[in-house]
C-alpha cells in the first residue's frame, strides 16, 4: 500500500532537510547523503564516487523506513555486511518516522555509519 500524497510531501521534507544538513555543502562533490520513496517504505542511502571513476556514484544501503498500516507505526531495519535488511532490535517501531529517524542519527550501535 502507498502513502498518502499529504505523508509522502512530509517525508520528502523531513527527509531532504536531513540529507542537506547530514553533509556540508563543500563536500557533496566527494560525499552524500540520499533518500528514496518508494511505496510504502523510505530508503536512506550514504553516495561516493566510484574511487577508481569520479565521474560515476555508488551508493550503500544505510535504512529502511517502512510503514505498517494496520498499526499506524514505522519500522526501523539496517544493512548488514551483505546487504540483507535487519530489524533494529534498540527501536524497531515507532509512530513517528522521525524518531527512527534521529536513531539513525544517534547511530549508538553502528549499525548505520559504520
């Protein structure tokens, strides 16, 4: 099931505020941070360039944000080595995507920036 055109446009806002205030702007030619929708799930992703190419970008999974109708609430998953996604056993579900958010930002185990 999708979100709603009124919680996408809040997520893309929460979310673009995030990614631009994550890296500086004078270092965005060699780091980013990026956001994709899709459905009912948002991923946040960390973008470098190839280190053998500098014209071509890779990316690697950081979260997954995916949205549970029944219950109204979010859950919070991160990439292991092989990039399986893994529930975040510390805060797994949350009302409010932000607060998953901010765990990500906290990062208190590592599970998110290295």
């Amino acid at each position: 099931m999708a979100l709603s055109e009124f919680e996408k446009k809040r997520i893309e806002k929460i979310f673009t505020d995030y990614c631009e205030k994550k890296i500086p702007p004078q270092y965005r030619n060699e780091l980013r941070v990026e956001f994709q929708i899709r459905g009912d799930e948002v991923s946040l992703f960390e973008v470098r360039p190839v280190w053998n190419d500098p014209t071509k970008w890779t990316s690697m999974k950081v979260a997954r944000f995916k949205k549970d109708h029944k219950t109204e609430t979010w859950q919070l998953f991160w990439a292991d080595r092989n990039d399986r996604w893994k529930p975040y056993p510390p805060l797994p579900y949350h009302r409010d995507i932000e607060k998953l958010l901010d765990e990500v930002e906290k990062n208190e185990t590592g599970a998110f920036w290295g």
